[in-house]
C-alpha cells in the first residue's frame, strides 16, 4: 500500500483586518514571521495541495494562527472550509499561537500598535472541530488528542501535552495516562494491519543542541524517553512544529527500535517550506520531500524576503555596537545584556565592536593554529573574509537545516579549532561551560550549525522496518 499526505506547520495567520493602515505600505517587521504574507504563504501551500493528483490530505500541527484574535481564526476556518468543499482532506491541532499567552494587537492608522483580545481556548477548538476532532473515532481527556483514519489504513495521532507552567505552555510532557491510550491505539491499529504515524506541535527532541539552549522549555522535558517508547510501540514517523527549524532525525530506542522526529519549518517564516511524505508499506520506506513555497510580487525569493526580515535586526547589531551604542541598546531580542549596563560602558561597548567587525577568518585561524591542519593556500583563500558573516550563517542555519560545512572545508577546521582552544582555556580556568550548555561542549554545541552529519533535513528516503 501506497500513502501520500501533506505536512504543513505554523501558519501564523495574520489577518489583514488588523491593520487599520494600508498593509502594502506597512514594512515587514523584522521578525521571523511573515505576518504580512502569511495569508497568501498558506494559500499557496494549501493550493499545491488541491493541484496534487496523488493526494488531498495534509496535517497542519498548530500555530493555524499568530496572535489568536477572532478576524485571523475566522479567516484561518473559512479557508480550510474552502479546501476541504474543493476536495481537500484537513488534520489540524490548534496550539499556543492560537490562544496565546502573549500580549495581542493590531496596527492603528499611524501604524502603532494597539491592544486586541484572542479569543478564549475553548472557543478556538471548537472552530476548528470540523477539521479535527470531528474527523476522529476517539480522544483521549478533552479531545486534543484524537485519533483519525486519515487515509484507509492510515492512523493519525494527534497529541496534545501536559505543561509545567500552563500560563506559559513551557516545559511541555506527555503523561503516562496519554502515553497507555497511544499504546492502546496502536496495538488496536496493528492488528487490523494498518500503519500508524503521529504528530505534535512541539518538538519532542530538540532539532540541535544550540536549540535546547536558545529554546530552553520548548522541547519536551523527557522527549528522549517517551519518543523512544513510541519507538518501540511500533511508530516510525513523528511530526511537529513550533521551532521553525527544518530538521530529520533519526532516533533508535534501547531495544533497537528507530523512530524519524519530521520537525517542518513554518511556512510563513525563514525558510519558508513544506513536506510531502510518501510511504510504501510494501517496501517499507517513507520518501520524505520538501516544497519551497514561493510567492509573487516580492523582488526576490519568498526565502530571501522571509530571511531579510528574520536577521535584519541582527545583521545591524556588529554595526551598531561599533557605531551606534544607543541604537545597540536598544535591540529588541537580538542580545542579552541589560539595556543601562551597555549605556554605562558604551567605549568598552564600541572596542568590542571593532574588534568583532575587524575580525578575519585568517585572525581566528592564528588563535587556533595548534586545532587544524590549514595549509597557506587555506590561509589566503580565507584571509579577508570576515567572520561576522560565518556568525551569521549559523543562526540560519539553527533554521534552515543541512548545514553546508563539511570537516573537509576551512571554514569547519577554523570554527572547530577555534571553539576547542576556547575549552582548553576555560578548563585551565576550571570554568565547566557544559553546565551552561545543557551538558554539552562548545564543540558539540557548535558543529550541527555548522555541518550535518545526519540524515538529509529536507529530501531523503528512510527506512521504516
């Protein structure tokens, strides 16, 4: 048996009726979500799907919208009613961007933000009831988990999660109770001869360690265990969102058992993407395929325009701490430091500054010479190149997945000589930077930015037996 279905993820619906300012003026806000494009960005992912001659089903797990209030969820219901009157077969999973913690608003006359209300958890589930649990045969506690027959033979579950701080939805788990009805479901499935997958919208292993740093609370608190039980329970593909990082991995349990974590990017942010899957259960294979989406009248590629927007304010902050102290000061999410502790120092601020600005890769290759074995030819292949730009590309990468570095490549021996000097340094200083990172070393930490050693994130085949 053959089975095709579509993931789509973090749709972060934002409704042009929130702005009472013309939105073609308005510029794109320099986060990671395309909030102006984000209508036409999931138009455009559910009409590849119409155009499919192999399928019409898609899983779309949570964010449907991004602030929750009432013009985008009706918008968000209204489009997928559209879909599925024109063929279209829709599994959604509503989550924290869809009744949200965080302050909500629109954009006034003058483009200035003003308060709105989301609207309430309950009320959300049940718009999107036809799309959900109205397609399933059993949920489990108050319906967030459902379990659909999405295609003949096909089994979906859709998961919901406990949280340690429900206020915030943070530190995400699944509970022993929830953990025995998957079970329950999947032996049920198993001997009808049917296949099951699964989804969630949080990550339930982080996509890489910078991310189980950067995202501390995003992932599931114990992810290991519990995606390595379902490992063992039988599944072999598990899908999510939330992270907006494109990213496969492959996990084997303690029994031998291997499970694939499909965590999807969003499609209204960088990198702008989607998958196909395709399973043979004869062959006993997923095809794994990433579609770019790609929109009209932009001047450049939906990714290029998503990727503006995500570093614009953190392309400024070298600049700015050498140039513009207070401008520095003042970036919104790009740094850490307190706003006056900067203010206070701002000469030390600009030194610092011009020392990251200046810095080469041939400098960086001088400090950890000891660490890799460049040749002269490496060294001037590199010598003017700055390794802001290297910095750069690894917050991207964090994201866009299939880092491009390889060991074999100067930039890779640079950067890992670089970091391993930085150990040797602190260990003489008895400084144990694994407790700030989550127990990893600065190497370990780095390298997945920098290369991929493990399957391909966006195209590849994968075994499932």
């Amino acid at each position: 048996m053959i089975y095709s279905f579509y993931h789509i993820t973090d749709v972060h619906y934002y409704s042009k009726r929130n702005f009472k300012c013309d939105w073609r003026t308005f510029p794109q806000p320099n986060t990671q979500i395309c909030i102006l494009r984000s209508e036409e960005a999931f138009k455009k992912a559910l009409e590849i799907v119409t155009e499919d001659k192999d399928t019409s089903t898609v899983i779309i797990t949570g964010d449907l919208t991004d602030h929750g209030e009432s013009y985008s969820h009706e918008e968000v219901r209204d489009i997928l009613q559209e879909f599925t009157d024109n063929g279209g077969n829709p599994f959604v999973y509503t989550d924290n961007h869809d009744y949200p913690y965080f302050s909500v608003h629109g954009f006034d006359e003058n483009g200035k933000k003003f308060p709105m209300e989301h609207l309430p958890e309950d009320v959300v589930k049940e718009m999107y009831y036809p799309f959900a649990r109205g397609k399933a045969f059993d949920t489990f506690d108050d319906g967030t988990t459902y379990i659909a027959e999405i295609l003949p033979g096909l089994y979906h579950i859709a998961m919901g999660y406990d949280a340690k701080d429900t206020k915030s939805l943070l530190y995400p788990y699944f509970s022993d109770e929830l953990m025995d009805w998957v079970k329950m479901h999947v032996e049920k499935a198993q001997q009808k001869g049917a296949t099951v997958i699964c989804s969630t919208h949080r990550p339930v292993v982080a996509p890489s360690p910078a991310y189980e740093v950067v995202g501390k609370g995003h992932s599931f608190i114990d992810g290991d265990k519990r995606i390595k039980q379902l490992a063992d329970m039988g599944i072999r593909l598990f899908f999510s969102g939330h992270s907006h990082a494109q990213c496969l991995k492959e996990i084997t349990s303690d029994k031998g058992n291997k499970i694939y974590s499909v965590q999807t990017s969003s499609i209204a942010a960088f990198p702008p993407k989607m998958r196909k899957i395709t399973i043979d259960t004869e062959k006993g294979t997923a095809y794994i395929r990433t579609i770019d989406i790609e929109l009209p009248d932009l001047g450049m590629s939906f990714s290029e325009y998503a990727k503006k927007g995500f570093l614009g304010i953190i392309e400024k902050i070298p600049y700015n701490m050498e140039h513009d102290v207070v401008a520095f000061a003042n970036t919104e999410g790009g740094i850490s430091l307190p706003k006056d502790l900067i203010l206070k120092h701002p000469k030390i601020v600009m030194f610092l500054g011009r020392k990251l600005n200046g810095l080469t890769y041939s400098k960086v290759a001088k400090f950890s010479k000891k660490y890799h074995d460049l040749t002269e030819a490496d060294y001037e292949s590199v010598k003017d190149k700055k390794f802001v730009n290297l910095v750069l590309d690894l917050i991207a990468n964090l994201y866009r997945g299939n880092a491009h570095y390889s060991p074999e490549t100067v930039e890779y021996k640079i950067t890992m000589g670089s970091f391993r000097k930085i150990e040797k340094l602190l260990s003489v200083l008895h400084i144990d930077i694994k407790k700030t990172l989550n127990g990893y070393t600065l190497a370990e930490f780095i390298e997945p930015l920098l290369y991929n050693s493990g399957p391909d994130d966006d195209n590849t085949t994968v075994k499932l037996g």
